[in-house]
C-alpha cells in the first residue's frame, strides 16, 4: 500500500487547516481549567486540545487540524482511530470490559500473548506475558531475569529511557524531568557506555562494545549480572541508532556469561522502523523483549516475550497486575497487528523513510546546524549543532518546534541535551501531508537561521 493511496482512517479531511491562532481560544480555556484541575507535575508540550484524530490529521476544539508527526510518542503506529481497531474494541466493550485474567482469564490475552510469540524474533519456545505499561514491562523483565539467573545487577547504557517507576528511573539516564527530586532510587542498576556513532569520534561499534564489555568485567563482574537491557534504538536518548556490531557485541557477550540479554522496543518495535522490531537488523535474537506503545493503537498494553524456560521461572502468581492485558486492550492489540500483517506495514514505514531522509539531506546542506541524519523507517531524527562546532544547540530545536506547532504541525524534541528533532508520523500518514510537513520545517528552519 502506497502513502499515496493510503485512505484515511476515519472520515477525516486529511489537510492542514489553521482557523485560530495555535493554540486557539477554546484550548487555551481548557488548559486554564487543566492548571486549576490537574497537578502541575503533568506537563503539556502544545496545549492543543484534541476531539477528533485520524490517518495523518490531529483537529482540536477550535477547529484546527494539524499535522501529527508525533502519533503519540510512536503509539497510534495504524492511525488514531483505526476503523478495524475501533470496531474490535466496540465489540469487545459491549461484551465485558474486565474481569481480571488471574481470576476469570478470556482468549484476547491469550491470543496476544499468541501473536507476540510468533511475530518476535527467533523460532525457540517462547511465553509472554501482559502488562500495562512499558515501565511495567521493564520492571517484570527484570523481575523475570533476576528470577532466572538468581543474581541481582542490572546493566543499562548511557542516554538509554525505560520509564518513570522507581527501578525504571534508575535505570533511565536522563536526570530532568525524568529524575530530578525523585530519589532515592533501586539499587544494582551500573551504566555503561552506548554506541553513539555522531559522537563517537570514530569509535566503531565492536570497539565500543568492548569498552562496556570491560566495564562490566572489571567493575560489577559478569557473573552477578542478571540482566543486560538495551534499546536497539534509544527513543527518548535521541534516536541514537548505534554502530553496526555493538548491539550483536553486547548480545555475544551476555550469552556467554549466562546473562539475559533484553531488547527494549518499547519505542522501536512494531512495524516503526521497517521491521517489526529493531533488533532484526544485526539479526539479533534477544532473550527477552518488551513490547508496549505502538501495540495496541493507544490502548494501554505491554508485553515481555522471551524463552520459553527463562518466562517459566517466575513461579504462579509472580507476574501479573489487576488491569494487565485488559481485554478491551487485547482486542484493540489484535486488530492493530491484522492490519499491520495485511497492509505490510514495515514497507509503509519504509517508504516514509525514503521520502523523509532525501528531503532531510537536502535541508543538511542549505542549514549546516544539521549536523546529523538518523533513524529508520518511520522513527527518525535530525541533531542541531552550533553550526561549526559539536556543541548541542537545544535553543534551535525549541525555536524550530514552536515554529511547527504555531503552524500546524505537531513536532516533538527529544536527546539528552534536548537538540534532536524526532519524527514519529503514523503509518497511515498521506503522502502530501508528509510533504508538507516537511516544507514548513524547511520553512521553520529558513526564519530562524535568516
């Protein structure tokens, strides 16, 4: 299916359309009642007030629809509001809504867990389980290693995110806003160097896996680690897609040291990045993934898939929560990968990558604050210099995204210094909005750097 042919996903007019001022007078009335209302802990990026979503299209209370290049944080993967998901879960809610698979189980959880079992890498024996949210499925993956291997360390990478719990920030590198004042934080958690190829100087990825490799040998000792858990792409890191040979490297390596090796595509998998997971590309076979956004098309759902003998170690009841694999989610999840099988959908997040990285190039070379082009599929980024020097410039990238969203276009910032541009377009994104998009960055580009 071509971007260009692609139909919408509801009956929404696929076009940019700019009424009011962005945000308009009815959002901003909403966000005076969310400062009075809700904790000021909870941020909002663009204070657009969304009450209709579809293929490429974002409409907010005032009338206004702007482009999505964003679907949520990598979630609405098959389009807000899917027609196929939304008749699944309207069929779903008119026959229960929950009765907590541990005490009455239901075949959507199971089915799930099914679908996750044949479409994860590797032909071995797998189980899965369900859980809510992609923190929670780092938190069991781990749970699940430490229960395995009977050794307590856990060795995560530097820009890496896996989530906002207690363990989760711990293991998430960034300090603001994800870990300031919230500590103290779990303990046995060591970092180690990533594979970071615009910064790297050269360092390729093999070698850089040696420099981890060391640091684990040398000052935690492979034999207390339980659990390696990388992001074949790190997401919230800034898109960083490391050296060919570090991420089979760092795999090797926590196979012979009986290590479970734990691939985080919680960002990464389903169909974003022109595979089904991330991982397939150095045809890398985790012992465990974890599974949660673009899953189930903005319900709440998250999985840990891995072998067969290592998810059976947990004894019954170890795993498991009131609301995980709630059916209403399963049924939205298996929908959302019909439609992923039936449309090809890693050839649909290919072709946007084909058409965003030329555009993208040749936006490098008229702007050399452009000082790096990454990503794959459907998952990619650009890094903002000071032009002249490595120096992250985090005001450009705010500069160029109030730029956006004043025009229609809801872009996001992400990177440990704040100076990546992420695009995250659903996959259902027409072309000529995808197009357009990117004009008004150029255009963004253009009057910040006159």
């Amino acid at each position: 299916m071509s971007l260009a042919v692609t139909p919408s996903a509801s009956d929404l007019v696929q076009e940019r359309r700019l009424l009011t001022e962005i945000p308009g007078p009815k959002s901003q009335a909403l966000q005076a009642r969310k400062v009075a209302a809700v904790s000021n802990g909870v941020g909002v990026m663009l204070p657009v007030y969304v009450v209709r979503a579809g293929g490429g299209i974002l409409m907010d209370a005032d009338g206004n629809s702007l482009i999505d290049m964003g679907s949520g944080i990598a979630v609405t993967t098959v389009g807000n509001a899917n027609p196929d998901v939304v008749a699944a879960v309207q069929e779903q809610v008119a026959n229960f809504t929950h009765t907590c698979f541990m005490v009455t189980p239901y075949a959507g959880y199971v089915e799930v867990c099914e679908a996750l079992n044949r479409l994860t890498p590797g032909d071995h024996e797998k189980r899965s389980a369900l859980f809510n949210s992609g923190a929670e499925a780092i938190e069991n993956a781990v749970k699940v290693a430490r229960a395995y291997t009977k050794r307590q360390a856990v060795v995560v990478l530097e820009h890496g995110y896996h989530g906002r719990t207690n363990l989760t920030m711990g293991m998430t590198a960034k300090n603001m806003p994800y870990k300031q004042s919230f500590g103290p934080f779990a303990p046995e958690i060591y970092r180690v160097p990533a594979s970071y190829p615009f910064r790297d100087r050269g360092i390729k990825g093999p070698e850089m896996a040696e420099v981890a490799i060391t640091r684990i040998e040398r000052e935690i000792g492979a034999t207390n680690v339980a659990a390696i858990v990388i992001e074949p792409i790190q997401g919230e890191g800034g898109f960083i897609v490391p050296d060919p040979g570090y991420f089979r490297g760092m795999a090797d390596f926590a196979a012979k040291n009986g290590i479970v090796f734990i691939a985080d595509e919680i960002q990464s998998g389903f169909c974003r990045t022109g595979d089904w997971f991330a991982c397939q590309y150095e045809d890398v076979v985790p012992d465990l993934i974890t599974t949660a956004k673009g899953i189930a098309d903005g319900m709440p759902l998250a999985g840990v898939t891995g072998r067969a003998e290592i998810m059976d170690s947990v004894h019954p009841g170890g795993l498991g929560g009131t609301y995980g694999g709630n059916p209403v989610a399963c049924a939205a999840a298996l929908a959302a990968i019909d439609w992923m099988e039936r449309n090809d959908a890693p050839a649909l997040a290919r072709e946007i990558e084909s058409i965003m990285m030329p555009r993208l190039r040749e936006m490098a070379l008229q702007f050399p604050a452009i000082a790096d082009i990454r990503g794959r599929g459907a998952m990619i980024a650009i890094e903002l210099v000071k032009p002249g020097t490595m120096d992250p410039n985090s005001d450009l990238a705010a500069t160029l995204n109030r730029y956006c969203h004043q025009h229609g276009v809801v872009t996001l910032t992400t990177g440990t210094h704040g100076n990546v541009f992420r695009f995250l377009p659903p996959l259902t994104m027409p072309r000529h909005l995808l197009e357009e998009a990117l004009t008004i960055l150029q255009q963004a580009f253009e009057e910040a750097t006159a």
